[in-house]
C-alpha cells in the first residue's frame, strides 16, 4: 500500500480495499457479502433512479490513545436509517445487521483507519438504496444496504478554525412538512445549488432559513446549527432540520458543563445576541463561525473577533474529541471499540 498523507486528507472519496453488501428481495434480507468492486450493477427503473429512494449515513471511527479503534454512536445512525427508511417506505434495516456490516467493513480496512494524533479519522456510509424497477410511482419490493468506508480530513478545509457563511433566502433544502428531518438524497439535491453559490462567493456553507416564514435559522449546509449566549447553547428547533448526532452529544455534554440547553426556534435576529455559533455534525465535529453573511440583506454579523474559536465551543470541541479518542471516560456508552 501506498503510504498516506494522513495529516492532509481532505473529506472525500477514497478508495480501500472491500466494502459490504446486503440483498432485500421477497420480504427479506439475504446474507452479508463482501467485494472489492466499487461498482453497483442494477436495473435502470430502479426506484432509486427515478423516485429517490434512497438514503444514507454518515459516522467515524477513530483510532484512541490507547490503540483501539471506537466508533462513535453506532446505534443511533443505525435507528436514524431505520426512521429514513420508514418515511419513504423502504425496508429498513435491522440495527444488529447494520451494526454487524458496520464493523465488518471497518474490520475489513482496518489499515485505513487513521492512526492517533493525525487530525484524520475513518468515514463510514452506510447507503440504503431501493433498486427494484417500477415506472409508476411507488416503493419498490427490492432493495439494496451497503457500507463503504475511507479515511478523511476535516470537512470545512478550516478544520477547527473559524469559517464565513451565508444566509441564504431564494432557496430551501426542505419544505415544512417535507423529508428535511431524514437523511435522504433529495434534500441534499435541493441544497447543492445554493451551497455551490455560497462557495463560489467565498463561503464554507450557506445557512438555511426556515422555508415558512424566513425568520428562523435551520440549519448550516450538511450540519447543524448552535449559538452560546449567557450559558446557554440554543439550537433550532425545527421539523425541516436533520436531527444531529453530533448536536444530540453537545447537548449533553453542554448539560454536563453547567450550560442551560435550549432547543427551539432559532429567530436570525437573535444572532446580534450571541457570544459564539458553530456548525456541527459528524463531518464538520464543530466548526465554529466567525461571519454571517445576509445574502439577501446585506447585513453581517461577526463573532471570534480575535480570530479564534470561543471558549464554550472549544471546551465542548475537546471533550467530545476526547471521548471519540478514548482520553476521557464513555460515561454514556457511545462508543463501540472495534475489537
Ligand atoms: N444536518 C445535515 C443536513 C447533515 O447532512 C448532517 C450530517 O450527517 C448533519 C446535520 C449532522 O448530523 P450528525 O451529527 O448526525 O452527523
Ligand atoms: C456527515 O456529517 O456525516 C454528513 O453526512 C455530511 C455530508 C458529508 C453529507
């Protein structure tokens, strides 16, 4: 093998050795197999083609301080599949199988998985695709479950450093009662054209608004979005935003810091209040902002004016790394060591 730059990953595709596979044909999952191929063969009127069934996942394993690998909160993702799943009326898979695929394909890489103290950790997608062929719209009877892993880098280039983003208002990843709460592809087509143009135009994300009214922050691209004021860390509340992970930690280890938690409609205006915001989720960890562009208003809002994280974000930043590394105890059992 080739060796890696491990310090210089960026988030993206790479390829290992295997991923794994499952079949769901006649009302049921078949066995687990394993290939090398990166291909997936299947019938053009597969649902997923033409319907959009399909979603996904995203977790990481991390080497520790000790040696062992962790993976950070395995049965969640797999219940949050499973919720995806139930809405768009696939089969869902069951959490021991998506468990079991889960360590096998991390198992089968292992030697992909970050060393300690690199700055890198290995990404794992889980995809569950409908690939029975209908051409009226309906759910197909046959799907697919696969687990791919590789190992990345941060997702904001910026790492840990503060990031500018963008509010925008022409567009929504999510209607109000629509599939912004699951992990489904169509929402992350509806957000690619508002995120490109946020890029284009210097910023890390653009920054979604509640798609009703426009008052209330949902969420920040691929993450979500908290802000501290007076020890508190307020997040939206929102029926359109992905429920976190990584935002469902904070919140606890925020408790555990002494912070009040606030989940609720987050107005934009209240941004003029708050001492930090930062994005989060299992790709971005935290990234903290320090600028938020109203694209259609022109007004800005600024935060870290020396440049730097805040306090709270950096404290939580460590303790949550910390737990993910094996340097502070799993009080919560969120981890499972690969073993
Ligand atoms: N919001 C969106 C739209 C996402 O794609 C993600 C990534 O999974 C998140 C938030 C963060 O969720 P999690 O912390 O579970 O990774
Ligand atoms: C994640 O944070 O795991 C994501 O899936 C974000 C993005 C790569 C879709």
């Amino acid at each position: 093998m080739e060796s890696i730059d491990w310090k210089n990953l960026p988030f993206g595709y790479f390829k290992t050795d295997y991923n794994v596979r499952c079949y769901y044909k006649d009302g049921k999952w078949g066995g687990i197999e394993v290939t090398d191929s990166e291909f997936v063969t299947m019938h053009m009127a597969a649902t997923c083609l033409h319907y959009g069934q399909e979603a996904f996942e995203g977790l990481k394993a991390f080497t520790g301080i000790d040696g062992k690998i962790r993976i950070f909160r395995l049965g969640e993702n797999a219940l949050r599949m499973q919720r995806s799943a139930k809405d768009i009326l696939m089969a869902e898979v069951p959490v021991s199988l998506f468990e079991e695929m889960v360590i096998k394909a991390v198992k089968l890489n292992i030697k992909y998985v970050p060393p300690y103290g690199e700055g890198a950790s290995l990404y794992i997608r889980p995809l569950l695709i409908g690939t029975g062929a209908e051409v009226g719209v309906k759910p197909g009877k046959e799907y697919l479950f696969m687990v791919f892993v590789g190992p990345v880098g941060p997702y904001f280039k910026e790492g840990f450093n503060p990031v500018k983003m963008q509010i925008v208002r022409d567009s929504d990843r999510a209607a109000p009662h629509g599939t912004g709460h699951i992990k489904v592809g169509g929402n992350y087509a509806a957000s690619l054209r508002a995120g490109d143009r946020a890029h284009h135009e210097g910023y890390a994300s653009a920054i979604f608004l509640d798609a009703c009214e426009k008052k209330y922050i949902d969420e920040a691209g691929p993450a979500n979005f908290f802000g501290i004021k007076n020890n508190t860390y307020v997040t939206p509340d929102s029926h359109s935003i992905l429920p976190s992970i990584t935002n469902m930690s904070l919140c606890v280890l925020a408790r555990e810091m002494g912070l009040t938690v606030e989940r609720r409609p987050f107005p934009v205006t209240e941004l003029e209040e708050m001492e930090e915001v930062g994005a989060c989720g299992t790709a971005a960890v935290i990234s903290p902002i320090k600028e938020i562009h109203d694209r259609e208003t022109g007004k800005v809002y600024h935060f870290c004016k020396d440049g730097k994280a805040g306090p709270v974000s950096t404290r939580l930043y460590e303790q949550l790394r910390a737990i993910q590394e094996g340097k502070a105890p799993d009080t919560h059992g969120w981890i499972t060591v690969v073993e």
